[in-house]
C-alpha cells in the first residue's frame, strides 16, 4: 500500500489492486499500514445498532457520527479489506417495540426493515463522499433506491473493493438485524463478524452499572448462550457457530478500534468454538 498526497495536504491512500482511494484525515493518515503489509481479514463483516448512529441525540440521525463511522469504514478499506456492513434500525423504529404497543407483529418488523433502509442509504451517502464505491443492497425489492439481494452479484460487488450494505435485515419478520449479518456474512464468506458496540467487549455483567465486571478476552459460542450475555441474539449465535465464524466484540466509539483491530491491536472480546 502506498500513501500520497493531492497537493491540497490531504493523504491520499491508495489500498489493494482495484481499491478506491479515499481522503483521510491527519488521526486515520497515522493508521496508514506500511508498503507490503497485510492485513489478517481479506473479508470482514461489521454489524452495528442503529442507535450508533444517534449521536448524542434521542432518535434518529447524527450526521456528523455517521460520517465519523463512515472514515472508519473508510480506513479499513484503505487496507484492501472487503468490507460489508449491516446496520439496525433502532434509532428510528424498533419492530419489537411497536409490538409490544399492540401493533401486529409482522408489521411492526417490516417497519423496523424499512429502517434499516434508511439507515443504509445514510451511510452509502456518508461514504460516497469519501470516494467509496459503495452499493446498498436489500432484502425487499425497492430497486428505486437500492438493488435487490442477489447473492453472486453482491460477492462481485466485493471483489471490486465496493463496500456492500445489506438493509432490510432477512427480509422476514421474527428476525432481527444480528441474524441478518450473520447470514450475509456467511453467504459472503466472510472471515469474522466485527460487532460494534459501546462497550470494548463482552462483559459478565453490565459495566455501566457494575464496577467488578470482568470483561473476557476469549469466550465460546456455548458459554455465551448459557450465560445469556448480551452480544447477539441466541439465532445469531448458533448461526455462527454452526459456521465456525468467529464474532469480534469492540468499541465503535474508540477511533480507530476498527483498524486498530485488524493490525492486530485494541481491546476487544473474541466469541469463538
């Protein structure tokens, strides 16, 4: 990988062969790798709660966080990493919430699908205008603004460094997003599910409320479930442990933990067999 600059004295990196080049800023130009360096995921999967994207708002978008994630995102394209990426819709409606108001199920899940449109759209914006190609893809057919999931287009999509966003979860109610990334991330072949959270890692108990919680550096599939932790759904779980598919629990909020992950850096919380 080689770094550049445009003139303007901005760092410009030019990442794998058929990689976009991407705008850094002078924090992320530090996280530039050296010539020849590569990194440990060729294909990684990032899942990340709508509520990542508030902000410090009660609902709905923060531009400026979606654009910090975005660079994230960006950094670790600079890599030559495929990069796919399934967000939620909780920022903007909750399908098992509407549910629990008396709405009918079903509807109320489809609604939280269509959030997750949204969502996408706002990120594919977000990395658009740091000059990643980038392809929102859905589970519904809206082919207005977004293409239908096709499984052998999407993994050429990736091949052509394009980042890919899957929205509208699994396309069926009684699934949540969890589900839905890891499935797209097995179908994609991807190498690990990059969870990221406010938290950096999984915890035995809440460490916003318990000061003695114990964070693991390494815990299986099967003491996740029967400790009931909350990293993902029990679907999820067993999904990626069918699947031998490792789960990596991070901080969003820590810049750079992302990429710091992937250079083999950071504190985070690895679910494995």
């Amino acid at each position: 990988m080689i770094g550049s600059h445009d003139g303007k004295g901005r760092a410009r990196v030019a990442g794998a062969p058929g990689a976009a080049s991407t705008d850094l800023t002078p924090t992320e130009r530090e996280m530039v790798v050296v010539q020849g360096a590569a990194p440990a995921h060729r294909r990684v999967m990032l899942k990340i709660s709508g509520e990542a994207l508030m902000g410090d708002l009660g609902y709905g978008l923060h531009p400026p966080t979606v654009s910090r994630i975005a660079r994230e995102v960006a950094s670790v394209h600079a890599m030559g990493v495929e990069i796919c990426l399934v967000i939620g819709g909780g920022n903007i409606f909750r399908g098992l919430q509407g549910s629990a108001q008396g709405m009918e199920r079903t509807t109320a899940d489809y609604m939280g699908m269509l959030a997750t449109v949204m969502n996408a759209l706002a990120m594919q914006a977000a990395m658009e205008e740091l000059k990643i190609h980038t392809r929102v893809i859905s589970a519904i057919p809206m082919d207005t603004v977004c293409e239908p999931y096709i499984r052998r287009r999407a993994v050429r999509h990736l091949e052509k460094k394009r980042v890919c966003i899957f929205a509208a979860g699994t396309g069926n109610p009684y699934f949540t997003t969890d589900t839905a990334a890891t499935l797209r991330a097995v179908e994609m072949s991807c190498q690990s599910i990059f969870k990221g959270t406010k938290v950096d890692g999984v915890y035995d108990k809440d460490p916003k409320l318990h000061a003695d919680a114990r964070r693991y550096d390494r815990i299986t599939y099967d003491e996740v479930l029967a400790q009931h932790l909350d990293v993902m759904d029990a679907s999820a779980i067993a999904l990626a442990r069918d699947n031998d598919l490792p789960i990596i629990v991070f901080s969003l909020d820590e810049p750079g933990g992302f990429r710091g992950i992937l250079d083999g850096k950071g504190t985070y919380t690895t679910v494995h067999g």
